[in-house]
C-alpha cells in the first residue's frame, strides 16, 4: 500500500529531476515555444517541496491536491494549470484514505490525465504531454518502472509530429523533428514515481 509519505517522495524525487534537466527542457522549448518550460517548472516543483515541509498533508490525495495548487499558482503559461489539474484531478479521485494501493493510484492518475485532455483539448498525436501521460498510465497496471519506460518512449515519439495544441501549433510544419517538452517533462514526473517506489 502507497502512503502520504510514498506521495511526498514522489513529488521530491521530481523536483530533483525537473532542477537537474531544467535547461533541457528549455533547449526543448526554445525552437517551438517561449523557452521557459524549464524554468517554470523548476520554479512550480520547488514551491511543492517547500509547501509540503511546511504543511504535510497526512493523505496521498492531499499531498497531490496540494501539490497540484501549488503548480496553479506559481508556474506560469500553460504548464501550470495542465500539470496542476494533472495532480489535483488525481488526489481528488483518490480521496481521504490514509493508504491507497497502486491499483487506485492508476485508476486515481487516469482520471487525473482525462481532466488534462478535457482541458488541452489534446489527444494522443496532437504532440503535448498527453503523448506520455496516456502509454504511462496504459502501463501503470503493470508496474511504474514500465509506466516509467512507456512515458519515456511516448514523450521521444513525439519528435516527428507536427504539433496540433498549444504554443507549439503556432509554428506549424516548423514543430517537427522536435521533441515536445511538456511530453519530455511528463515523463520526468513518471520517472519520479518509479524512482518513489525504488523501481
């Protein structure tokens, strides 16, 4: 069974991957959006990790509720609303049980990324982080190291596609070849999951 404290380190194990590949996810926006996917984020994820030392929430969907308002407020564009609904969706869904098995937490996260897709607007091929966030929760019901490799795969499928939703659309034929890095940055809080499990 995942507990509150499982859920805080997954979002700590994120914050520390998002700091790490900060300025490639900005190399990744650069040609086909405004250049501060990294920077955003990084500044979203280390008000995450400061909320929940300050406040621990004693539920896993607390600690993604809290998370997920946490990415609304303090990022910026568009990331911030779609990666907060992301995690506020899913918290919502697993309610106030103390202790949630991976089983609910894979049922909680696809409610999670259908509100994404309600959202956006996006679906699977319309390159956006709905490209790794679909595989990855595909694959959650096997185990998060193969969500992990799922929504890796997903995010480096992204690269020939032209960009249909959001910034990315604005320049057309120009997308492809690029890899979409809300998709890259996706697969990061997948990998953080797996790296919170020890997978």
């Amino acid at each position: 069974m995942l507990d509150a404290d499982f859920f805080r380190r997954w979002m700590t194990a994120t914050a520390a991957s998002v700091d790490r590949e900060a300025e490639r996810l900005t190399a990744l926006d650069s040609p086909i959006g405004d250049a501060d996917h990294g920077s955003n984020l990084q500044r979203g994820f280390t008000a995450v990790v400061a909320a929940l030392e300050k406040e621990a929430p004693d539920t896993p969907g607390g600690v993604l509720t809290l998370a997920g308002r946490q990415l609304i407020s303090t990022v910026g564009g568009a990331s911030g609303p779609l990666y907060g609904t992301l995690l506020r969706r899913t918290g919502k869904a697993l309610g106030d049980s103390g202790e949630v098995s991976a089983e609910q937490l894979a049922e909680a996260f696809r409610a999670g990324v259908d509100a994404v897709m309600t959202l956006g607007g996006a679906t699977p091929g319309d390159k956006t982080m709905i490209d790794a966030l679909v595989p990855a929760v595909d694959a959650l019901g096997d185990s998060f190291a193969a969500a992990r490799t799922a929504a890796e795969e997903g995010a480096v499928a992204t690269t020939p596609l032209q960009a249909r939703k959001g910034r990315a659309s604005y320049v057309g034929e120009r997308s492809i070849g690029h890899q979409d890095p809300g998709a890259a940055s996706s697969a990061l809080l997948i990998a953080g999951l797996a790296e919170a499990a020890g997978e």
